[in-house]
C-alpha cells in the first residue's frame, strides 16, 4: 500500500449516467500513483488527459524532495529561495493549516524525518523544528532559519489534485474524478473504499463535488516511529484519520495532523474548518465519525 494513500476507487461510475466518452488515465507523481477518470466529449476529454502528465511535471518542479533542482530542493539546498506564485500559494495554506492545528501541522519536521530515517539522533534535528522561524520577504523570497528544511508531503498531494480539478472546471468539464495522492471529484456521486493497513476495508464514503485525504501513521515507519512526525515528539492517537472536505488541499494537511488530536479537539477543528466530516480508526480498529454541527 502506498505511504499515504488510503483511499481505494471502489466502482466510481456505478451511479453515474451515460456519458458521450469517459477514459482514465493513470501515471505517478509526488510519490504515489495518480489517476484521472474523466467524463464528456471524446474530442474534449483525451486532448484534456494528454495534458496531464505535462501539469504534474511542473508541479513536481515546485514541490518535489527530490528533484535537485525543484524549487522546494533549492530552498532545503539554499536556505532561501525566490518562490513563484503557486509555491507562495501553497505556503499560505500552510500557515492557515498551522495555525488550525495550534502547530501540529509543520513541515520544518523535513531534519527529523531525515534522522529518523538514516538513525541518527533526532534531537538536534528536533530543535530546528518551528514554522514560525520561516521568513517571507515581499518579491516571494522565502528564508528558512539556520538548519532549517522543508517537506511538503503532508500538503502538495492535496495542492496538486486541487489544480487539476480546477483546471479541468475551467475547461468546462464537470464531471470528473482526480486522484493525486488525495481525491477530489467534479460531479459524482463517487463510491470511495475507506481502508486502513492494519485492518483493512473498513467502510465506503460517498464524494460528490468535494474532496477527501486520509493519513496513516502506522503505514510507514521511521525505526521505532511512525512516519508523520509529532513536531514536540507527540504519538499518533489514531490509526487513521480521513478528512472530508471542499479543498483536496486542507484536507490532506489537516489529516495529517488530526492523527495527534483527542475527538474533542477534532469537532472544533472540525467546525473551525468548515469540515464535512471526520472519519476515525483507532488502534484497536473501531470506526468512529465526527460529522453535523
């Protein structure tokens, strides 16, 4: 099962009407394998899925650990880096995701990840950690703090499949399913599988015109740790954790996040957010959903 993604297409056309032409097209990008199923004019849709790959490639220029020459690579390399407007986009989102977790979601954990992974001691790695050490200048230059570094995975997922919807609704498409490592929809209804990797299936959503990110902890490990990072060293407190919402792009960060947050502190967020709903497995998987107001 890849890193992050938890989220299985589960017969995405079955409620769907009749339509002129529809065709997927499916590559990788940011880690994990993408999809696009679209609906609508054959001389509309396989022009608009030719183009893809194309998109996602810059994409990968901007966010991509590692691509040297990435703008996110630069930065790490640099210290400090002139972001194009997307990049700035993307940052912005960051801080909102940050500030509404009360600093949970923070990608300056980029050094501690990297200590985890190769062994070493994480503590001063762990001292680096601190978004607001960041510094934005006007012009879009970016400037990390001494030491710092950045990783984008628990957001850019989301950031890309958004862009893609987006582009594709200003092309006059509304309907259509976009899996780049998180899943947004135009149209729908949409039959998602809900999976855990310790416990499998364990539920189906239905996504109509929005968009939905889940994150497990457990999916990956850092030595003894899980994969998404505490930034003050806090254990995940779920197995899983599948946000639903209009923005691909929140989602995926505050589902990052969310793993480290008890129930009672998720329906604030919740209602903070202007979420749809929250799935939760805990440990021992049982299912439980934050959903109404």
């Amino acid at each position: 099962m890849n890193r992050r993604r938890f989220l299985t297409l589960a017969a995405a056309f079955a409620c769907a009407p009749r339509f002129a032409h529809a065709a997927t097209w499916q590559g990788r990008a940011l880690g994990a394998e993408v999809s696009v199923t679209l609906s609508g004019p054959r001389d509309a849709v396989d022009p608009a899925l030719a183009a893809i790959p194309r998109k996602l490639e810059q994409i990968e220029d901007l966010f991509s650990l590692y691509r040297p020459n990435s703008v996110l690579a630069r930065l790490n390399r640099d210290g400090a880096a002139v972001a194009p407007g997307l990049f700035t986009q993307l940052l912005d989102q960051v801080s909102q995701a940050h500030d509404l977790t009360d600093g949970l979601f923070d990608p300056t954990v980029q050094p501690l990840w990297k200590a985890l992974a190769r062994g070493t001691d994480p503590a001063p790695a762990r001292a680096l950690i601190g978004w607001n050490r960041v510094r934005r200048d006007v012009g879009g230059r970016v400037r990390l703090g001494s030491g710092q570094a950045l990783t984008l995975n628990g957001i850019a997922q989301g950031f890309a499949t958004d862009l893609i919807r987006s582009d594709l609704q200003a092309q006059g498409f509304d309907r259509a399913l976009i899996d780049i490592g998180e899943i947004a929809a135009l149209g729908g209804p949409y039959r998602l599988g809900l999976q855990d990797p310790e416990f499998g299936v364990i539920g189906q959503r239905v996504l109509t015109a929005g968009a939905i990110a889940s994150s497990s902890p457990g999916a990956l490990s850092l030595g003894t740790q899980a994969h998404i990072l505490g930034p003050q060293g806090q254990p995940p407190l779920w197995s899983t954790v599948s946000i639903e919402a209009q923005s691909a792009t929140l989602a995926d960060a505050l589902s990052t996040a969310a793993v480290f947050l008890p129930v009672e502190r998720l329906r604030r967020l919740k209602d903070q957010a202007q979420l749809r709903r929250i799935t939760l497995v805990d440990h021992d998987g049982n299912l439980r959903t934050i959903q109404g107001s």
